[in-house]
C-alpha cells in the first residue's frame, strides 16, 4: 500500500477498483502468513473519499457499490490481522521489536 498517489486524471471507480484488488491481494498474504506493509492506507482511503463526496449525485450512486466492497474487504483484512496479533500483555515487546528493526538506526560514533 506504499505506492506513490498520483490524484492526477483521477478516476474514482478504477481508484476504488484498484484499492479493493489491492486490499484483496494483501489479505490473500496474510491468510497465507506474510507481512503487508499499509502505511499510506489511511491517506489513500481519505482522498478517495473526500473525492467521491465531491462527484455529482448519479456518479456517487455508482459508486456505492464500489465504495461497500471495499469496506467489507477491509473489514476482513481487520479481522485477521488482529486475529495474528498477539495477546496484550506480549504488545509492548512485539512493539520494542519492531522499533528495533524498522526504526531508525542509530549509529554509534556519529
């Protein structure tokens, strides 16, 4: 989900055609074991939105459909990722974890 977002000739239905395959594709990665990276979902799925309020009535009803299926794959993409976390009380070690080996690094004798 880290692509760069290009707004330029922004299609609204192939925008959310593309995010649901995208959703769709990273789920099939958890359901198998893998990591996704969705950083820069929360953006994305802000400018969509903010793009269909803004298209005229007829368009927006065509859009709904769309809109749904991606809510739903996003909220089995939910389900399972916090199915894979673990329990609460090993959060913060898998949080320290992951600070360690994403975080900046820190260089010694800079």
């Amino acid at each position: 989900m880290s692509a760069t977002f290009d707004p330029s000739g922004f299609n609204p239905s192939e925008e959310l055609e593309a995010l649901r395959l995208a959703l769709e594709a990273s789920e099939r990665i958890v359901r198998e074991g893998g990591l996704i990276d969705l950083r820069d979902l929360d953006e994305q799925v802000e400018f969509l939105c903010a793009e269909v309020v803004k298209t005229d009535g007829p368009m927006r009803l065509q859009l709904l459909p769309k809109l749904e299926a991606v809510i739903q794959v996003l909220d089995t993409l939910e389900v399972m990722l916090r199915k894979n976390m673990p329990p609460e009380d090993t959060q913060a070690q898998s949080r320290l974890r992951a600070n360690q080996a994403y975080g900046p690094s820190t260089q010694k004798g800079n």
